[in-house]
C-alpha cells in the first residue's frame, strides 16, 4: 500500500502544480476564469486544490481495482478516460466566455495528461500490485482425496 501511496502523492502534486501553473500562464494573459453570473475568478490556489482532490479520488480508484481486477492498468485507463470525458461537460454549460471555457477544458486534460499515466505505468509495472494485490485462495483437498 506504501507504493500506492508514494505513486498517488506524486501523481496528486505534479497533477495539481501543472494546473496551476497553466492557470497562472492563462491569468497572466488574460483569461479572468470567472463563470457568468460571478463577479468573482477561480483562484489559482483553488485549481490546484480540485485537482489534488479528484487525483486523490483516482488514487482510491486505482487501489480498489488493483485489489478487485485482474486487469487493473487497463481499467483504470478505461475508467479514467471517461471520468476525464465527463468532466469537460460542466465547463461547457456554466455559460463563461470562450477563454475561460477553453483554459478550462485545457486544465481538465492537462491534469488528466499528468496524473494518469503515473497511475497506469505503476499499476501495469507492478509498482502498485506486488503486496497488495488479493492473493486467491489456494485449493484444499478434502478428506479422504489427494491434493495431486
């Protein structure tokens, strides 16, 4: 579970730096990142804190299909993928501009780009599946019949 652990943590803090920095870059050149009906922005700090949250969230993810699958890399993939798909709805239906639309969906996929491949490469490497993977139950003979 401690490889889990050190695998997640990297993947959450380089997921949540490169989304903040990407909101610093875009603040910067002057997308507001305000949704229409607020006259207040989404702070940088905040990007950086969903980020780490729902990367969190995908850890948990990781650690139950690596204890449940027998294919964990590739259903993570496949689930992940489409949690990713699903999570560029919202940024088109909170009626924003086009720039803040747009770095939006951009900070979706770059965190996505970061986080997810940290979590497959360990599930398909066996960085998260050596001790904490469910070992299956080992055949016992009844009385009275052979093992062999």
């Amino acid at each position: 579970m401690m490889r889990l652990a050190r695998t997640g943590l990297l993947a959450t803090v380089a997921a949540a730096a490169a989304t903040a920095a990407v909101a610093a870059v875009a603040k910067a050149a002057g997308v507001d990142l305000a949704v229409e009906g607020s006259d207040e922005t989404i702070p940088v700090s905040g990007i950086a804190v969903v980020t780490g949250g729902f990367t969190l969230v995908g850890i948990v993810i990781a650690a139950a299909l690596q204890r449940w699958s027998a294919r964990p890399a590739d259903l993570f993939l496949r689930t992940a993928g489409s949690l990713t798909a699903l999570s560029l709805v919202p940024p088109l239906l909170w009626g924003a501009d086009g720039a803040t639309i747009g770095t939006l969906l951009g900070l979706h996929l770059v965190a996505a780009a970061v986080a997810i491949p940290v979590l497959v490469r360990g599930l398909r490497t066996g960085d998260l599946t050596s001790a904490d993977r469910a070992v299956p139950r080992a055949e016992t003979a009844r009385p009275g019949t052979s093992s062999r």
